[in-house]
C-alpha cells in the first residue's frame, strides 16, 4: 500500500471512532450494535494502518499527531462506554429491587408486604 493512504486509513478511522462517541454520549437512545459495529471497524483501520506502516517508508510527522488525537478520541469513547455500562448495571439493579425481575426479563413472584393476621 502506498503511503499516500496512510492518512486516509487513520482519518477512516477517526470517523468510526467520533460516530461511536457520538453515540455514547446520549447512551439510552444508543443503538450498541451500531456503536459495536463502528469501533469494529475502526479497530480494523488502525491494524491495517499498523500493518501498513510495517511495510512502507518514514511516517511523516503530520500522521504522528493525527494518531495522537485519534488515541485522545479513543479514551473519551472508552469513558463514555464505561458511563454507559455502570448506568445500565444501576438500572437493572433498581428494576431487579424495585419491580422484581431477574436480569433475564421474567417476573418473580409477588411477596406480600406486611403481616396477615388470622384473627382479625
């Protein structure tokens, strides 16, 4: 592979890594096969960069500072997924305690609150 397409790899890349941050900054209207989907394919842009810069000739500088940005990018997108876990773990919790569902979805049966009293 040229060069000349290094750049375009790390800015493909890049794109895939702001759509999935994009994303995960509104986590419950996040659809997470498509925030999956995007960071799948950036991870296979950044090991085809890599491979290709095996290969090739001196990286230029310009391409250094882009890959810096981009690993800044990525750190913002694994904060923000970390949010969006820690916030779907919480919710289930408080559906599990409140509502009484296991973490499959099934309704446990009720308990009854307080004391029944046979006498009256």
């Amino acid at each position: 592979m040229p060069e000349r397409d290094l750049p375009g790899l790390l800015a493909a890349a890049a794109t895939r890594v702001r759509g999935a941050r994009a994303l995960l900054a509104r986590p419950r209207a996040c659809c997470l096969d498509e925030c999956v989907t995007l960071l799948r394919e950036a991870q296979g842009y950044l090991e085809w960069l890599r491979d290709s810069l095996g290969n090739g000739g001196p990286a230029r500088r310009d391409l250094r500072a882009q890959a810096v940005a981009l690993a800044g990018e990525i750190r913002q997108a694994g904060i923000l997924l970390e949010r969006a876990a820690r916030g779907g773990r919480h919710w289930l919790d408080r559906l599990q305690s409140s509502a009484g569902y296991t973490a499959a979805g099934a309704c446990l049966p009720l308990r009854p609150r307080g004391r029944i009293s046979f006498l009256g």
